[in-house]
C-alpha cells in the first residue's frame, strides 16, 4: 500500500468521524423552541364587544360607593348583615336592549350608555323587601332608578331572597347549639360530639310561600375528601324565616327513620332505649369513602398537546376570533357563562347563547333527599365557577382568563383562570373520502374546534360548561356532570329510591335539567320555524305496476304560532327543526339553522305539583317564542325560596302568538337520570353524563364551509405524499420537532374560600 493510499484512507476516517461526532452533537442537544406565527387580524373594532362586558372591580365599586351615598339608607355589607339590616346583595352588568346594541353594532348608530344592575336586600323597612335598581352611566354613576315592578309586576317578598352566607353561619350556630343536647347520642351513633359534622342545605324551604323552613343533613366531615357519602343519618329542620336570629328555632329532628321535636326529645329515647342507634365509626382519612387521593404513584406522561406555532386563535378584552368565528363571552355571577354576538365570516347567526338554570331534583326517603329541588342559579353558577387546573380541567397550553363578581360583600371578588379558551383536536376527520374506484385519491381534513369552557362547583357536583365552534360553521354546546353524588343515611326500603354504595351509604336518584337560551338571527333578525321529518308512502313501482315500494318521502312544515312550537319534555319531536331567513341560499332553499338535541332527561315534576310552575321550562325539551325585552330570562333567583309562587313563571311566555316572520328565541331543555351506583364513587365520571344540543347550518350556505378551510388535506396516487408542498401532513414532523414553551404550573383557587361555611351551603 502507497502513501497516497494510506493518506486516502486517513481523510475518509477523519471525515467519518467528524460526521458521527456532529451527529451525535446534534442528537444530544434539545428539540428548538416554538416559534410564534402572527395571526391575520380581521378588520374589524375589536372595542364593539365591550358593549357586552361584564363589569370591571372598578365599576363595582363606582355602583357600591355611589348607593351607599344616593339611597338614603344605612347599607351593611352583606358579609356580615343580619335578616334585619339593608345591604347590597349583588352588582352586575345590565346589557343594553337588543335594539340598542343593535343600531350601535349595525347602523353606526350611538354606543349605548353603561348600566349596572344592583340587587339590595331592604330588611330595615317597615315593609321588608328585594329591590333591583339600574344604576349608571359607568364608570361613573349620577342616576338609578328602581326597575323591579317593570320587572316583576310589583316589589319581591322578602321571603324570596336566596340564603346568604351569613345566615348559613349563624344557622350553624344554631345547629350547633341544638346537638350539645344530645352528647350522649351523638357519641354513641357517631363517635361525635357534633362540632366535626359537616352540615349540608336542602331548599327548597317549606311547603308555601313565605316559608322559610330548611332541612339540613349531617355526614361525618374527614379534612381533604367529600363529606357528601358519610350521612350518620341525622337531619334537622331549621326554623329561620324571622328577621330576629334570635327566634329562630329548631322544628323537627329525623333519626334513622324516626321523627323528634328537638334533639332534647331525640336524647330522652336514647336514653330511654327507645331508639335503634346504627354505631358508625368515626372514618380515618386514609379508607374514608369517596377519597380522591391517588392509590399509586404517577405513571409516565400522557400526550400534550400544543400548538407548534402558537395559538391559532386570537382572544382581545371580551372577544375571542378563530378561522371565521367571532364570539364575545362573560359571565353572569348566577345563571353562569353566556355568549353575545357570535358571527360566522362576518355574519351574526346568534345574538345571545346563555345558560339560564340548572335543576337537580332527588328522590329519597329522608326528609332532606326527598325535598330537594336545587335551582342552581340561585346559589351562583357564574360566581362558583372557580380557577381551572391547566393541564386536566383545560390543555396545559390553553388561554385562562379571570372573571369577577361582587356578591355578598361591598368588595369585587375574582375568580382567575376560571374561564378557558383552546383550540381542540377531536382526533376524528370533520370530513375525509378515500377514493378506490376511478381515481386513487385521499381527501379529508381535521376536526379542529374552538372550546370555550368554564366549571362551575355547585356544593357536591361540578358542571363542566363547554361552547364549541366548528369548521363547517356548526356550535356545539355541551354540559358534562362531575363531582360527588348527593347521598342520604340507607334505612328502610331506602333502594327503592337508589342504589346501596357505603357501608351505611343510599345514592340518591335524582334528574339533572339544564335550560339555555337561544337567540338565533339566522340571515337577519327575522325568522321562521320549519318542520322537516320522513315518512313512508306505498307507490307502485313505475318499471314494475304490479309491485309496490314502500317510498320515504319528505314532510315539510311551517309552525305558525308558539304553541305548535313547543314541544313537551320526552315526547317526539321532528327530526329537523329550523330557524329559517326568508332569503334562500344559490339553490331556492331558505337559509336556515338547524337545531339538534342530544338528551336523555328523566320526567319533569308533574303540573299538578303546587311548585312546578317556577320550573315550568322543563315541560319542554324546545320552546320557540317570539323574542322580548321583558323576557330576558326564564326563571329567577327568588324561585328558588318562593317556588309556590314564582317570580318568572316561563309557562306565561308562551300565549300562542304568531312566530313567522318574527324575531325568535328557542329555549332549550337538556338533562338526564342520574341513579348512582357503585362506580360513581369516589366520583362521577363525565363518560356518558354529557349531553346538550347543536346549532348546524341547514342551506345557510351554498356548500360547506370548511372547503375554505386552510387545514385541508388532498393527494392522489400520482402524487409524491411525502413532500411538504404537495401535502401538509408532510409539514408535521420539521414542525413537531420543537418543544413548546410551558409555564410553571400554579394554582390559586383555594384563595378566599371560607370553610366555615363552605361558600354555596353548609
């Protein structure tokens, strides 16, 4: 072998080695950060959606100190005021009228002036009462006037008012008081001395109006799980409708199937062994039923997902725009989130999409569980709905965003992070065909949806809320039930009314009912209802006389008025039902959106119940009603301690008046049986507890939408389908193979949380 040989061969290695050395080097370092692409903006005043805002602190405040000056009245804050005292119950945004908004929105018209809506509880007066004052403009106020007979048709009884958080303490002093009378009992039956009880509210209260008479159950309370599975069996019914605290009383005792006048009573027949004690120990912290603390060490990390380029979605004060969808959010701190103004390339297709109630209503064989109808919204959707955790309530990488309320104090609470915003791969085509015959080709494309989200806990059960905007210009809307089950002491025939899932444990059946509001403007503000469904004619075959087909054929209809359009709760209802413009798509049919439910809800109260006109909505799983300002809502927060005579009956919304050609809003009913059972303890699982309705375009268009979309995806057999430019699932791999950037997880949700009493109960 030559030297020039030798020389060769020592460039090759020296040459292999520098190339393995860079590759290793390279293998070694960390994936590139994300890199951010700007978003095309729309060109339009992002400042138009603050008409619908919801209150800054600062504008509280503004309202708070400019009644507590302007009324003439001593205001107590409601943090600490008694039945007796005047106090400022609540602040919150009043949305302008619709045809306000509208003229400043379309018609460049003025912005309309900035009000709030201030709830005052007057307890000091001769005629003790509610009284709702609109206050404005913002952000100074100069004026208020009293808008509650033009709400209501005269003042709200005092009666009415839901219970605040000072009441519920000086209730559990009573309580408290009360269980020292019986320290034998409670030792034997409990291993208790009553102080480590946790007790929990009912409602309603009573039997008529002006009740104001609550059972409150008791579980053994064990620091960091639920107490809502460890009942010990007792209940009390608590007397605390005077204005003096001092004269309220307790007015019955249950135990284990057995009814005293007072815990006194309850201690002489224990004493006396006229009583049968069920002996239940005290539960250790580590095997407590329903305990959610984890049984096994973390396992490796599941898929995350990020958007490699950054959010593809654009959220500014109030308003949040995505590939065509604008849609401006808030909350309202009692009937929860609620969306205005959400437009589709520009066009508006829904003026208000906003919960409106949520009902839970269990059955049982203790005194408490067989009351209970819970009106949600009186306790405070909006304001319960506390920090998200990133990464398991909402993507680690989502938008959060705060939210505040002033209710029960002078001063603004917030919320952060309690609202949150991403874009969602469904992991499912919107749309795909692969082509075998003819041609060889692939198309398809992603479902990619815009969630807006937020959880309200509601005492044991969490809501998770969820608005969904898709490509082909559909809305979804979502609500899926967590959380703890309600659950009573099991004696008796208790399963006939559940399921045994503890020791001493009865699940409690019970029907969930959630109604929303929708205020479509499908092409405009006037609208029609139309019917589509199929049935079957016999013809003869045409090629064949002497034969017949059964043919299915179309039946299309038009509702004229509002009581053909409402239609009962668990009944058949057409397949296809439609809000329709008078204009028609390219192909003659009218431009419409149609809407689809997705429930299984059990059976609403029966009329004949004296309180079921304060639910009266959930007769109907859909009622289409021609729209009005005095109408804003389906129900009311004094509902729910006034449910015999209810401040909003819905079922006066509807009086048959012509809905063609008018302004409509479809109220929807969505829900489900719920009879718990052994797996929904420790908690219940979302998986299969969600249901809710969707909004699709019907001819609206002229083609699907999504054709637009830039996420679509094509290639044909001829094609090289690796290549980047041909097809944009080739982009991935260069584009995934960078690390995105997480902030560190932090949670403040337990901030300004009472435990004493828990904030929406006892």
């Amino acid at each position: 072998m030559n030297v020039k040989t030798v020389l060769i061969l020592l460039l090759l290695a020296l040459a292999t080695i520098f190339a393995l050395v860079c590759v290793l080097l390279t293998r070694g370092r960390g994936p590139s950060t994300c890199q951010h692409q700007p978003l095309e903006q729309e060109a339009t005043d992002d400042s138009q959606s603050l008409v619908f805002a919801d209150l800054t602190p600062e504008e509280m405040l503004q309202v708070v100190r400019y009644l507590q000056g302007n009324l003439g009245v001593q205001l107590v804050d409601a943090s600490r005021a008694k039945p007796s005292d005047n106090c400022i119950a609540s602040v919150d945004v009043q949305v302008p009228a619709k045809a306000e908004v509208l003229r400043f929105l379309d018609g460049g018209g003025p912005r309309p002036p900035r009000e709030a809506l201030a709830v005052l509880y007057f307890g000091n007066q001769p005629d003790p009462n509610v009284t709702e004052y609109v206050v404005g403009p913002l952000p100074t106020p100069v004026y208020h006037r009293d808008v509650t007979v033009q709400k209501y048709g005269g003042k709200v009884p005092y009666h009415r008012r839901p219970v605040t958080g000072k009441e519920y303490v000086d209730i559990n002093a009573l309580i408290q008081r009360e269980l020292r009378k019986a320290p034998r009992f409670l030792a034997t039956c409990c291993e208790s001395d009553g102080a480590d009880l946790a007790i929990l509210t009912t409602a309603p209260r009573g039997f008529k109006s002006g009740d104001r008479a609550t059972w409150f159950v008791l579980f053994h309370d064990v620091a960091g799980t639920g107490y809502y599975l460890s009942p010990v069996g007792l209940e009390v019914l608590v007397e605390h409708g005077d204005l003096n605290v001092s004269r309220w009383h307790l007015r019955q005792v249950f135990y284990n199937g057995q009814y005293f006048a007072s815990t006194g009573d309850l201690e002489d027949a224990f004493v006396a062994s006229l009583l049968e004690v069920v002996r239940i120990k005290k539960p250790r912290a580590e095997a407590v039923l329903g305990s959610m603390r984890p049984r096994h060490p973390p396992s490796s990390p599941g898929p995350l997902q990020y958007e490699p380029q950054g959010p593809r979605y654009s959220v500014r004060d109030n308003r949040v725009t995505f590939q065509g969808w604008s849609i401006t959010f808030g909350m309202n701190p009692n009937s929860g989130p609620r969306l205005f103004d959400i437009r589709y390339h520009g066009e508006r297709i829904v003026y208000e999409l906003s919960l409106q109630e949520a009902l839970a209503l269990y059955g049982s064989n203790c005194p408490g569980g067989m009351s209970t109808r819970y009106l949600d919204g009186s306790f405070g959707i909006g304001r319960f709905a506390y920090e998200l955790v990133r990464g398991l309530d909402c993507p680690y990488t989502a938008t959060y965003v705060d939210r505040h309320y002033l209710a029960e104090s002078d001063t603004p609470k917030t919320n952060q992070n309690s609202l949150c915003i991403f874009e969602h791969d469904a992991a499912l085509p919107l749309r795909r065909h692969f082509s075998d015959l003819q041609s060889l080709y692939y198309g398809g494309l992603r479902k990619n949806t815009l969630v807006i989200r937020t959880i309200s806990t509601l005492i044991n059960y969490d809501y998770i809320w969820d608005f969904m905007f898709h490509g082909s210009g559909a809305v979804e809307v979502r609500v899926h039930a967590t959380g703890y089950i309600s659950s009573c002491f099991l004696h008796g025939q208790g399963t006939d009314y559940g399921n045994r899932v503890g020791p001493h444990t009865l699940g409690t059946m019970h029907l969930h009912h959630i109604h929303y509001k929708v205020d479509l403007d499908v092409n405009g503000q006037l609208n029609s209802l139309e019917t589509q469904d199929m049935e079957y004619e016999l013809v003869k075959d045409p090629w064949s006389m002497q034969n017949s087909i059964e043919r299915p054929y179309l039946r299309r209809e038009r509702l004229e008025r509002e009581d053909e359009a409402a239609f009962l709760l668990n009944t058949p209802m057409p397949r296809y039902l439609s809000f329709a413009s008078p204009k028609p798509n390219k192909w003659g049919h009218p431009r419409s959106y149609r809407i689809q439910i997705s429930s299984f809800a059990g059976e609403h109260l029966p009329t004949s119940s004296p309180m079921e006109r304060s639910i009266s909505w959930g007769r109907y799983q859909l009622a289409v009603t021609r729209r009005k300002e005095e109408e804003p809502t389906s129900t009311s927060i004094y509902n729910q301690n006034d449910p015999w005579t209810p401040t909003v009956a819905f079922a006066d919304f509807i009086n048959n008046e012509t809905i063609t050609n008018e302004d409509l809003v479809a109220w929807i009913s969505v829900g489900f049986l719920h009879v718990p059972h052994a797996e929904d303890v420790p908690n219940t699982v979302t998986v299969g507890n969600g249901v809710g309705f969707f909004l699709r375009p019907y001819n609206y268009f002229d083609e699907d939408p999504s054709v637009d979309s830039p996420d679509s995806v094509y290639f044909s057999s001829e094609q090289d389908v690796g290549a980047c430019g041909a097809n944009p699932l080739a982009c991935l791999p260069p584009a995934a193979a960078c690390a995105p950037h997480l902030p560190p997880f932090r949670y403040g949700g337990f901030v300004n949380i009472s435990l004493a009493p828990p904030p929406n109960g006892l």
